[in-house]
C-alpha cells in the first residue's frame, strides 16, 4: 500500500502553465527582450531562481532575475485572484485522497504562489506539506523537490505516489524513486520518452481515485 501521496500543482491541479506562460512573455515583450519558440517547454519544471535567471540570460529581459521573478509573480497572482483556474475534478481527488493518505505539494511554483492557490482552493488543510523548487538546489527533472516532500512527509521515497502532467515532472518523480500517475497536461503534451515512465497515464484528474492509487502497492 502505498504511504503518501504528493501532487504536482501547474497543470494538476489548476489549467496555469497558460498563465505563466501570458505572464512571462508579456514581460519579455515590454522588456525588449527576445522569446524563443521552446521557452516554455524549456521553463517547464524549473524553479523561479532558474526561469527568472533563464529569462535575463537567454531571454534577453534587462532585469535583475530577482525583479524578474516577483513581476512574474505579482502577473500571476492577480490572475488567480481573479478567477483560479482549478481543473474541474481535482478537488474531489484531492479529498477522496487525503482521507486515505496523507498528500503533499511538489511544485515548481513560487512558495507564495502555492500559499495564495491552496487559500484560494480551499484545500490548505488536505495537504500534509508543500514544497516549492525554489527552496531545493535544482528545479524539476532533478527529483529534488519530491526527495524533500518525501522527507517532510516521514516517508520512503518508493512508498510515494507522484501525480504528475509535465515531462519534467514526470522525470523528477521518476528520478526519486516514485511511482508517477501521469494526468498528461493538454496544452504543453508530455513527450513520449517522459511519458513512458509514468506507471499510469489518466486522460483526465477526474479519472484519479483511491482505487488507482492503491493500485499501485499490490
């Protein structure tokens, strides 16, 4: 049986990687900056201390990566506050799960931002810990962030469940020892070579229940 489970949160539990994604171009635009056609994919999983550094250095953003990051981060922010993109489902996985388990955050997103979405949610107390990226030394597809999650959680990394919907996500968890439950994001697909190591692959977040998880302990 399985001893803990830790959830992705951009692209599993909220429809975000867009709003990054508005938020960082947005800045690279007003800053004279240059985007390329793989900055997001190239983002995708890393911790603001390496996409802010990534959008000074490649990007071209005359910024300080510091600056970078809270711009980036207050664009988001607001978004949310708006109206949070949760994905339709996860809240009841979230639920059905954490009367199970205990759950855990791994996410790239910035500590604050965590904080604001698990307010905004309404999920704060179904989950045990949450670790951001940006309190590890390296970003997703290095298994940092879910080691330390294992840690917090008192658990074994190979008696953890990953849900993941990113292929450097789905890396890292694979990189610690997980096992991975892949909810394939919709608008930036995981590439087959990373897909290939989830050890199931849900069309939806929906389709995530206690059954499926179990599942993965016999």
């Amino acid at each position: 049986m399985p001893g803990a489970v830790i959830f992705d949160l951009d692209g599993v539990l909220i429809e975000s990687e867009v709003v990054w994604d508005e938020a960082r171009r947005d800045l690279v635009e007003k800053a004279g900056g240059t985007w390329l056609a793989d900055a997001q994919q190239v983002m995708m999983g890393m911790s603001s201390v390496e996409w802010s550094r990534y959008m000074h250095d490649d990007l071209g953003v005359q910024l300080s990566p510091e600056e970078i990051s809270a711009v980036v981060v207050r664009s988001v922010e607001h978004v949310y506050r708006e109206r949070l993109p949760l994905i339709p489902g996860a809240r009841e996985a979230v639920t059905a799960l954490a009367a199970r388990w205990p759950l855990g955050i791994a996410s790239s997103a910035n500590r604050q931002v965590i904080a604001l979405v698990l307010e905004l949610a309404d999920l704060a107390d179904y989950f045990a810990v949450s670790v951001s990226s940006e309190e590890v030394s390296r970003g997703k597809p290095a298994p940092d962030v879910y080691l330390e999650a294992a840690r917090r959680l008192v658990r074994e990394p190979p008696s953890c469940v990953a849900v993941e919907d990113s292929a450097n996500g789905i890396r890292a968890a694979a990189n610690a020892g997980m096992s991975v439950i892949a909810v394939p994001n919709r608008a930036f697909a995981p590439v087959a070579d990373a897909l290939a190591r989830a050890d199931v692959v849900l069309p939806s977040i929906e389709d995530l229940d206690v059954e499926v998880v179990a599942a993965l302990g016999r």
